[in-house]
C-alpha cells in the first residue's frame, strides 16, 4: 500500500487483519459458542476429574467431525489431535469465505504449531512395566528395553502421527494449495506460527494465510510426560491463578484454533470485513526452565515500541499456566505495566478452556479479535478479584503467551478501524 505526502509515495505497511477465526474446545464449537459460555454466560469451566484422575483435563465437547472431513477413512487414518485441528482448520476457512473457493485456497499458505501425535499406549506401557521391574540401573535394562521396542512398535502408526502430517491432512481435506510450515516446541510453536504469518504478511511475501494448531489432552501419555517433569496439576479443579498461589500447575485442555490471516488489502479487494487487526506481536526465547532468580528479570522489554503506544485500560488475554516460577514471572511483568500507565483488565483463558501448548497462543488471538469486534471484554473467570471488570468499551486487547517452562510471547490486537 502506499499513500501521498507533500508530493511524495509513502510505502505503507500492510496491516494484518483476521478474518477468520475456527475454536473448537470443550465449550463447542464455533464463536458463537465460545462467545456465548465466555462473555454472556455464567457457567464455569467444563471439566472432567474422573477418567484421568489425580489429573483433571478440559474434554473436547460433542463434535460431528464429518461436517468438517467427509470421506470415512480420512477420519478413520485420523487420531483425535489430527481430527480437532483438521475441523478447526475448516471452520475458520468457512468463516473467512475461503472454503470451496480454489482459486482463494490455491494461495492460501498453511503455517501449523503442531507437537506429536498419539503414542501406542500399550507399548510405553510394557516398557515402563519392564523398567520397574528391573530397575533403572539394571545393566539387562537396555537390551530389555530394544527387544519390547522391535517386538511392539508399528512404523506404520509412528507415521501416521507426524507433527507435518496434521497440515498435509488439512490441505488434502480442505484444498489449501499454498506453502506449507510446520513449528514445534510447545507454546513457543504457536507463538511462532502467528508471528511468522504476521511477519511475511508484513513483509509482503504472502497475503493470506491459515495459522494454528491443536491439542489432545485426553491421552495418558501426555499426563506421564507432564508429570514426570512435575508440570500438571493434581486434584480437584482450580482457576490458572488459584493453581500459581498454590502448588502451580497446568490442567490440559483439548483445542483447536485457527485463524485465517489476511493483508489488509486483499481482505478489501474480496470485500471481506475482518474481526480486528494484530499491530504488533513480539517473542522472546529462554534457554531452559525459568529459575526463580531470573523471574520478572526485563520481561517489560518485550513491549518493546508498545509502551508509547498505550495508556489507560487496556484488555489483557492471558496464556498463563498456572505452573512456577513463569506464571509468577508473568504476573511480575504484569505489575510493571502498571509503572508505565496501563492498567489491564486480565483474563487467563486457560482457566475456562484449559492449556492446551502448541494451540494455546492462537486461541488467545482468537478471543482476542472476537472480543474487539464486539467491543466489549469477558467476563471474569474466577473469583480471586484478580480479574476485574473492564470499564468502557474495548479496542484493543494484549495477548500472553508465557511457555510453561521457557519462552515469552506477546501481541497486541485491535480494532481495524474504517474499512
């Protein structure tokens, strides 16, 4: 884009607009579902504390996944993470008016934070069986370990979960013809998958992109993982900020969330109107778990140019946790903004659809967009008086993306203003 001034071309940045937005969680699916059990409803949070008890997770609600992926045996060569961000891939194409337009999906880049698929249960199983009894200084342990391996792993599964394959199988499913990139690394992944579209958007080396991930906290694997590095949280439910004043924790939550990222001038050019804009989006990488002497250490840096920016109330998305020390780091930065002139009126996110990792940032975009085209914020999720009432109407909301154990994400969405 570009505009006149005193008789000269001014290069202008494309903006980065939303305008599509699929979530699909454990409060249905759809924005109007989301809208609806965050903003305007006064339930809690759906959880079930039974089936992978001491570990509470946020189970994905009823979904018909073949209104998203028709042919039978894509969904049956599908696992469940696969299924979810497939579907939310599709919704959010349909709600920018991309889907079943080819000529639109032929130049639609695909950028996927995807972690790993599911696991053989039963074979982790044998093994870890076979190592307690033994011992894990037994010297018979590793030979013991290589003949369960050879005897019970099956490549064609191992395959046929590929963190790659969850973007191969939304462009077979649903047509996107565009360049395709796969980010792993836990939150880190979708907190780069966003910034990288924003980036080459910015940049004009793309114009329309399709940008998010999917979690599946229904697997027991997952849960030994987390807990063998002493991540999740044990026993009843508790809010993100009940959990950081407490043990610390996180309790997983099944998502999908996609967003379909568009330059501003391509969005008018097809006559589509967006949910809101990201302005700026930053990201800040550790090198290993966060210690509590480093917590609260110059994380104000990663507003960067923002601060003169803003003032006055300001909507804030939060991606905490709820594990130690880095929810109490970002609760560190948080008070700083105060320093500076904004007050924040903070929602954890997490509290009401769970964390959900690789997914986890790109949701909170997505609320983010939702909430600054209705202009107007969520109500609090918890009853800590931690989260206050947001005065006014909203047109901007920060958006957090702390990692549970290492890296920092932040981005600032706002009205789009005249279109």
């Amino acid at each position: 884009m570009s505009a006149t001034s005193g008789g000269q071309t001014v290069s202008q940045q494309p903006e980065v607009w939303v305008t599509g937005i699929g979530l699909v969680s454990s409060l249905g699916e759809g924005v109007g579902a989301h809208w609806a059990a965050l903003a305007e409803g006064s339930d809690g949070p759906i959880v079930n504390e039974q089936s992978f008890a001491p570990y509470p997770v946020h189970a994905l609600g009823e979904i018909d996944f073949s209104s998203q992926i028709e042919r039978k045996s894509d969904l049956r060569q599908m696992g469940q993470w696969q299924r979810t961000g497939v579907f939310a891939a599709g919704l959010a194409l349909k709600d920018a008016n991309l889907a079943g337009n080819p000529d639109l999906l032929g130049k639609t880049d695909l950028i996927v934070a995807a972690g790993n698929g599911e696991r053989d249960e039963t074979a982790d199983a044998a093994v870890l069986r076979a190592l307690d009894e033994l011992g894990t200084c037994d010297a018979k342990a590793g030979s013991v370990l290589n003949g369960i391996l050879q005897k019970s792993l099956r490549p064609t599964l191992y395959l046929g979960e590929l963190s790659n394959l969850l973007a191969g199988n939304i462009s077979i499913t649903h047509g996107v013809a565009g360049s395709s990139r796969t980010y792993k690394g836990e939150e880190m992944a979708g907190v780069s998958a966003v910034e990288d579209a924003a980036r080459r958007i910015g940049a004009d080396q793309g114009q329309l992109f399709l940008v998010g991930g999917a979690f599946n906290s229904e697997r027991a694997d997952l849960s030994v993982v987390f807990e063998l590095c002493r991540a999740l949280w044990h026993g009843p439910f508790a809010s993100v900020w009940e959990r950081a004043g407490a043990d610390g924790g996180f309790i997983m939550g099944s998502l999908g969330a996609f967003l379909v990222l568009e330059s501003d001038k391509h969005a008018r050019a097809r006559g589509k109107r967006p949910y809101a804009k990201i302005s700026h989006i930053r990201s800040e990488s550790t090198g290993g778990p966060l210690r509590k002497d480093e917590a609260s250490k110059g994380p104000y840096d990663l507003l960067g140019a923002l601060t003169s920016e803003l003032n006055g109330p300001v909507g804030l998305l939060s991606g905490a946790s709820g594990v130690k020390p880095s929810t109490e780091d970002e609760q560190g930065w948080i008070e700083q903004l105060k320093n500076h002139g904004i007050s924040s009126s903070i929602r954890a996110y997490g509290t009401m659809l769970g964390h959900s990792l690789e997914a986890h940032f790109p949701a909170g975009i997505a609320l983010a967009a939702l909430a600054v085209s209705k202009r107007k914020f969520y109500r609090p999720f918890d009853d800590t008086g931690y989260e206050c009432v947001l005065p006014g109407e909203l047109d901007r909301t920060l958006v957090t993306g702390w990692g549970h154990w290492r890296g920092k994400g932040l981005a600032l969405v706002e009205s789009a203003g005249k279109q």
